[in-house]
C-alpha cells in the first residue's frame, strides 16, 4: 500500500495510489483518458510520478488552472459538456462511485467509500443551498442529452484532442509525465506554434521541455 492524503470539499481522506494506479490501467481507455483529464486523478497520481518535485509542483500549477479545465473537457467530452464542467463532474463522481459499488470494487475499502460518498453528498447539499433550479436543469440536460456516462469525443483530428489521447498513453505506459518533445512527436505537430498554444490551453505548458530538464542528472 501507498497511502496519501486528500483533501476534497473540506473531506480529509487517504487513498492507495498504487491500487489507483493498478485499477487505471486495468480500465478501458476511455476510462484512462477521462481520467488522465481529471485534476483529481494527479491531485494522488502526481505522488507517484518519478520526477522532482519542482517538476511536479511546475505541472500541476498549470493543470489545475479552471481555463485549462474546461480547455480538457471540450477536447475529451465536447463543448457542451465544458459548459457546465462542475455539473457534469458531480453527476460522474456520483455515477462512477455506485458502478464501483455495483461492481464489487468497494468491498474492501468501506471507510474510503463512506467518505467519497460524503464528499459527493456535501456537493449536492452545497448546490441544493444555493436554492438556484438552474443547477439541476443543467444537470437534468446533461444526463438527457447523453452526456453521463462516457459524454462525447472530439474527433482525433483535433490537435487538442490528440494530445490529451498521447499524454494518456505515454502516462499508462510509463507512470510518468511526458516531455513536450515527447508529446509533439508523438502528435506529429509541425507547427511549434500552435502546439505550444494546445499545451496551454490544456494545462500542459508546465511539462518538462526534454527528459534532461524532468529527470535528476
């Protein structure tokens, strides 16, 4: 076990990196790349990259970033989704958490369960305070439109789209963060340019530049 804690919506908690990271990437890839977009997933992944931490603390500046959030959301799930970004991550936590628990995956971690499902009952108790229906219109479109569970994909096509598809691949494969050579040959983008503007408007621009700069000498 790799025990780390987290801290969501005032909710302290510990989870297995190790056993997050076997269950990543045992999963679908669409899966893998939902995940890999996720600020949460790297809020406990981010411990078990192999990288310094000044390297670490420089990506995740970056990723957490709300704009590049919404930036991910529309190159995974499509811009309808990115509109109501915090609607639809709700709506997900509370779908994906009851298919763990229809699968048999929270059997032997109830003390984790009990506290994700705390931490997805604090949300709902948060926007039923606001006492604003339009929440739960936005909700209600969502799961409507088909958006809940998988959402739609961009096509590959998009340079956006393709990105987040290699960092999620070189990420399963490795457990560790590609470089942005890396990644811009991996896309095949010619354009120095405009990869540079992709990765930062994904939250990638805090990347190591080569693996000399994101490895110890």
């Amino acid at each position: 076990m790799n025990l780390v804690k987290v801290n969501t919506s005032g909710i302290s908690y510990e989870v297995d990196i190790d056993q997050e990271w076997k269950e990543f990437k045992e999963s679908e890839f669409d899966c893998q790349l939902e995940s890999a977009s996720s600020w949460n997933f790297w809020m406990t992944q981010l411990f078990g990259v192999d990288l310094p931490q000044e390297t670490k603390n420089k990506f995740w500046n970056e990723f957490q970033k709300p704009a590049a959030g919404k930036a991910r959301i529309i190159a995974v799930y499509g811009l309808k989704w990115a509109n109501y970004a915090d609607h639809f991550s709700l709506l997900k936590s509370a779908i994906d958490l009851i298919k763990d628990r229809d699968d048999g995956k929270l059997a032997d971690k109830a003390e984790d369960a009990l506290l994700h499902f705390a931490s997805i009952g604090m949300r709902f108790a948060e926007m039923t305070a606001r006492r604003d229906h339009r929440d739960f219109r936005r909700m209600a479109e969502l799961i409507k439109d088909g958006g809940i569970p998988s959402g739609k994909r961009c096509g590959e096509d998009e340079l956006n789209a393709e990105i987040m598809r290699e960092f999620t691949i070189h990420f399963r494969n490795t457990r560790t963060l590609p470089t942005k050579k890396q990644l811009r040959e991996a896309v095949g983008e010619n354009d120095a340019e405009r990869f540079r503007k992709s990765l930062f408007q994904l939250g990638l621009s805090g990347l190591p530049q080569s693996s000399k700069a994101g490895h110890p000498s």
